[in-house]
C-alpha cells in the first residue's frame, strides 16, 4: 500500500514529542529483552511499510558517503572519485563527512533511486533498525521518527508494548 506522506506528516509531527520521550527513557532502563522486542516487532513493520512507495529519506535526508561508496558510485557512473564529489556532494565542515549537495537526493528519479545496486552504505542500512544494542541508537531514531514511516511505526509499536509489558 502507497505511503501518503501527507497525512504521515501530520501524524508523526504531532506524536513526535512522546515518541522521543519514550526513546530517552532507554537511556535509563532497557528491558532485558530489548533486543527481541526489537527484532519481533520490526518484522511486523515491514509487513505494512514499503518503502518504495514513500523515498521521504531521500526526500528530506542526505547519506553519509564512504571512501569505498565514492570509488564505486564514480566507477559505475564513469567519473573518478574526484569528478563524482565535484559534481554532486560536499564536505561538512563540522564532521569532514561528504554528503550531498541537494535534496532531494539527485539520484532520486520517479521515486525511485537511479543508483539502487551501487547506492551508498549508509543508504542500504536505512532504517538502521538492526543497529546493536539498539538503545545506543537512540539518537539515530529520534532523528528520524518523523522522517521515516518504517523508524515512526517501529517506535509507536515498541512504546506500546513496553508500556503495556513493563513498569517504566
């Protein structure tokens, strides 16, 4: 089923504050279980989230991109590395991170990335659900609780569960 973005939005700005309160908490307390919790109620995410029919990552989102995502995406496009990070990134001057120049993501073409088998490291991980343990990506997550549909029902089903399972 298409995401409707819209309405996500909407849903997700104004459910976004319990959410990270929520998310904070495992800075505290993390039920001994968490990592199944985790696994159990992510699997049920993608039976309802296709992430095709969304991209807002690319949309709103920029990838971190490698050494080794430079000399790949370059080769496939026929530029050199330097040709590639001329055209379409820059350097943060904070982190020294190469990201890119515009958003949406360039490669994005009919919702679609154009670049889907070489596409950066950083890219092929999104959502990143399956960083270990997974409390100590808490910031990641609330980063993208309001930009990524899979990360918003992943955390809502989480909050409930826990609330319902265990004394917070």
């Amino acid at each position: 089923m298409a995401i409707d973005l819209q309405k996500f939005k909407v849903v997700a700005s104004r459910k976004k504050k319990k959410l990270t309160v929520f998310l904070q908490k495992f800075d505290e307390h993390v039920p001994p279980d968490l990592a199944e919790i985790v696994k159990e109620t992510d699997a049920t995410v993608w039976r309802d989230i296709d992430c095709t029919t969304c991209a807002n990552c690319c949309k709103t989102m920029t990838p971190t991109y490698t050494r080794k995502d430079l000399v790949r995406i370059s080769a496939h496009m026929g530029m050199t590395p330097k040709q590639f990070a001329d055209k379409w990134l820059h350097k943060e001057e904070d982190s020294g991170d190469w990201v890119n120049t515009t958003q949406p993501c360039q490669f994005l073409v009919n919702n679609m990335c154009s670049i889907y088998d070489v596409r950066p490291a950083d890219c092929a991980e999104f959502p990143h659900h399956n960083k270990k343990p997974f409390d100590a990506y808490n910031d990641t997550f609330i980063k993208n609780v309001h930009r990524c549909p899979a990360t918003f029902t992943l955390v809502e089903r989480m909050k409930k569960r826990i609330e319902n399972e265990y004394e917070w």
